[in-house]
C-alpha cells in the first residue's frame, strides 16, 4: 500500500514539475500554426498578384478564398480572440497580421504580407474577427484603386 502512495506522490510531483514546461510548448505550438496559416495567407495574395490583372471594378476583380484555421487540440494553447488587422509597412503600404490573445495574455501578431508583394493589403471593415474554434473563410480580391490593392474580406 505504501508503494501505491508513493508512486502516485511521486506522479503528481513529476506531472506538477511539467506543466509549465507543457503550457510553454502548447504556446509555441499555437504560434508556429498561425505562421502557418499566415503563409498560407500569403502565398495566396501573392498568387492573385502575379496571375491576375488589377481592375477598378471590384464586382469584375480576380478573386480567391482562403480558408484560415485557428489551431486547437490537445497540443495548442486556447485562444481567446483572433483577428485579422491591417498593418503599416514600409512607406505608404500597408499589410495585414492576424492579432490573437492566448489565455488572457498579451496581444501578439503574426504579419501575413511581405514586402514581397507588389500590391497594398488592405482589410476590409477590419479589425476582422476570426473563429477561435474551427475555420473562418477570407475573400480576397485584387483591385486597382490608384494601384493595385489586395482587399481582403470575412466570408461569413
């Protein structure tokens, strides 16, 4: 009876001492996955750019859909709000980055555009909120608007 005890004291110490260690690595998870999604994001924008032509019309623009996935399971942090935000870069462009809080945290983003891309990003009526659980779809369309302009949308 005493080596039961003890091996459960012995467990619960052990499973104590990981968890922190456990919540770490779930964080770190949830990070490289919405890198994931973001380059994924990305690659998409850059594909409408360099295959598609910029017109002033948005209901005749190329277009695409995007699905972006919160990441979840047992191996990723909980999030608590998700968001795509558009960003200043360099000069007069602009880029987005999904902005999430995981456990009441603080903010962090992860940037989506690159200076890459040869069209200005824009987020339409954004902050746009995003699915913490499960698939969110974006639309994006390639307008030209004194340039060529990537506008990316929430389909609901």
């Amino acid at each position: 009876m005493i080596r039961v005890v003890l091996t459960v004291l012995v467990a619960v110490a052990l499973l104590a001492v990981s968890m922190p260690g456990l919540e770490d690595a779930r964080i770190s998870t949830t990070d490289d996955r919405l890198g994931t999604e973001s380059d994924r994001v990305e690659r998409a924008i850059g594909g409408l750019v360099s295959g598609s032509m910029s017109v002033s019309d948005p209901s005749l623009a190329a277009r695409t859909t995007v699905p972006v996935r919160a990441p979840s399971g047992v191996a990723a942090a909980r999030i608590d709000r998700l968001a795509l935000v558009e960003t200043e870069q360099s000069g007069n462009e602009s880029g987005a980055a999904f902005r999430y809080r995981i456990d009441g945290g603080r903010d962090r983003t992860v940037s989506i555009v690159s200076g890459a891309v040869t069209a200005t990003v824009e987020v339409v009526d954004g902050p746009i909120a995003l699915r913490t659980r499960g698939e969110s779809r974006l639309d994006l369309r390639l307008v030209d608007d004194g340039g060529p302009i990537v506008r990316i949308a929430r389909i609901e």
